[in-house]
C-alpha cells in the first residue's frame, strides 16, 4: 500500500463528512456534486496517483478509490432526496388555502350602456310595429350615396366626411344604406328600424366621434303623411324618456327627404329652462327626418304618385347623453370601469 494515497483517501473521506453536515439546502447538495465528482473533482485526481501503487496493491486501491465515490454519491442523492422533501413540505405549508375563509369576489360583466340603450329603443319600435333589419358597415357608393339621391357632384356628400377603401368601398356614414336594400326586396307597406354603427371622418370632441351608433327608420305605405310621423315619434320619446316630454320639428335639409326637418325634445334636465347641456335654449336636437324623397323610392322601384312614406335617423349615443346628462361622447369609448359601472 502507498501511504500517500491513503491519507488522500481518508481525508478526503472525513472532509467529505464535515462538508455534507454543513449542507443546509438542496442547492448546497448540488455543489457538493459539482465539486467532488466533477471531471477536475478531487476523486478524479486520486486517479493519477495509481501509477505510484505496485501492480499487486493498485487494484485494492483502485477499488477503495471507487466505493469512496459509490459512497459519497449515494449519501449525496439521499441528503438531496431529504432536503427536497423537506423544502416541498415548507413550500406546501406556505401555500395552504383555508378554505373556510370567503371567496373571492368576481366582478359580473353588464351590457355597454349604449347597447342598452338601442335594446330599449329596438323594444319599443317593435312594440309598434316595425321590424329589424341590419345591413353591412363597409358598403357601396351606390347604397350610401347615390340610390338615397346624392348624386356624385351633390354639395350634401361634403355634410358627411366619409372614410374610402379600395375597389370603390366606404364605410357607412349613416345606417340609411339599408333603406335601397329594404325597398328593393319587399312591397309596401313597409315599417322598419335599422340598428348598426356609423363612420365619419370628423375629429373627435365631447359631442362627435369617427365610430357612432345609430337608429335608421322608415315607413312606407299609401296615405302616409307628416301627422304620422310626428306621432309616431311622439309616442316613442314619450316611452324612451318620460311620459309626455315636449318635442319640437324644425325644418332642415337633407337630400334623401322632401321636405326635412330636425326633431328636438325639451331637454329633460332642466324642463325647458335652460342648462350647460342644453346650451341654455331649453331644447336638445336628437334626430333628422321627414318625408322620404320621391326619387328616392323611384329608384327603388316604388312609385311614388301611390305610395308615400317618411323616415329618420339619430344617434343612440347622442339619446344617451341627453337622457343621463353625460357631457362627453367620448366617455362611451374608453372602456373606463368607473364610469361604465354607473350604468
């Protein structure tokens, strides 16, 4: 035997007792790994010193040398086996639930307020009749414009700044792009309401927006007259806002009605006397209608010495904000929970 070799071994042996005593965690472990049974680890460099043992001894020590690795590789993956189950456990105890303690609350999501509103507007108009009809957001010039009687050179298509796309589409400026469709389909009499957004290329304030949603409606029929429509709309505000609210119909234009005009409702807030959100006239402007236009149901096929019939269009946004006295369209958009969450 080499004397040398031996103590090497021994002591190698008794360092490696007093290093897996000071061993707290797993981590520790693992470096012991690394450092003593690494390729440049002090039990592979007990293997040079084999060539200085007589050829009858090496064998011995060549075995020593091997069940002091076998050994300190087994009380390595035991002490690393004991130290992960010990952090498991702590980690557990850590994590436990009590589970007689309350759960946790989860907010329930509600309708946007401005599909809310346009359910309710959609209840009453069915409720009176009418029926519901949607037509595409991204549509031809033809439907948009020209069918409601904008010709291409009509100073009225500069009233609605339109976003173009390719291939000669737009995007709807109104929800009127239904009216053509409608007409061409079916025979009067005809009552419908068309729900749907709207585009235009406008720039955002408190009271206009690019996207909007908005209300079409129209009547078709023989004997249909201005009486009709002022009644009809008076019945519907008096159901959407309060039981006999004042309206008011002002003329205006508009090239797809003959003659046009502008509704207004006493503004709800302050009962005609004046506020910040009617700009202190009293009145809040919430629609345009009239008569439909006779070329217009004569290029729909609809001949208008028999037939007659009137329509309108309003924001439902803009009935929101007079209804509840919001002062900013905005607010709709930005998907604020504070204020969503008065609704």
């Amino acid at each position: 035997m080499n004397p040398e070799i031996d103590l090497e071994i021994k002591g190698l042996s008794d360092r490696f007792d007093q290093q897996l005593k000071a061993a707290k965690t797993v981590k520790d472990i693992e470096d012991l790994e690394v450092h003593l049974l690494g390729r440049k680890g002090p039990i592979q460099a007990l293997m040079p010193l084999l060539k200085n043992v007589s050829a009858e001894d090496r064998p011995k020590v060549g075995k020593e040398i091997n069940d002091l690795k076998e050994s300190i590789t087994q009380q390595l993956a035991q002490a690393k086996e004991s130290f992960l189950l010990q952090e498991e456990a702590k980690r557990l105890s850590s994590e436990k639930i009590d589970v007689t303690l309350p759960a946790r609350k989860r907010p329930l999501g509600n309708e946007h307020p401005i599909l809310a509103t346009l359910d309710r507007i959609l209840d009453i108009f069915i409720g009176m009749g009418f029926s519901v009809q949607v037509g595409p957001d991204i549509d031809t010039d033809y439907y948009n414009f020209e069918v409601l009687n904008f010709a291409p050179d009509h100073p009225a298509r500069d009233m609605q700044d339109t976003f173009y796309l390719e291939d000669g589409y737009l995007l709807r400026t109104h929800t009127s792009n239904v009216q053509g469709r409608v007409m061409e389909q079916g025979n009067p009499p005809i009552r419908v309401v068309v729900p749907g957004k709207a585009y235009r290329n406008e720039v955002v304030t408190s009271r206009s927006h690019v996207q909007f949603h908005q209300v079409e409606g129209f009547y078709i029929d023989k004997g249909v007259t201005y009486a009709d429509l002022m009644s009809t709309f008076d019945t519907f505000l008096s159901r959407l806002l309060r039981p006999g609210v004042k309206t008011r119909y002002r003329t205006s234009y508009f090239p797809f009605v003959e003659p046009g005009l502008e509704i207004d409702v006493e503004c709800i807030l302050c009962s005609g006397k004046g506020c910040r959100i009617c700009k202190h006239s009293g009145w809040l402007e919430i629609a345009g209608a009239g008569m439909i236009h006779p070329e217009v149901l004569k290029n729909c096929g609809i001949d208008p010495e028999v037939y007659s019939g009137y329509a309108w269009g309003m924001g439902v946004g803009r009935l929101l904000m007079i209804e509840k006295g919001i002062p900013d369209i905005r607010l709709f958009m930005e998907n604020d929970e504070r204020f969503l969450k008065q609704f």
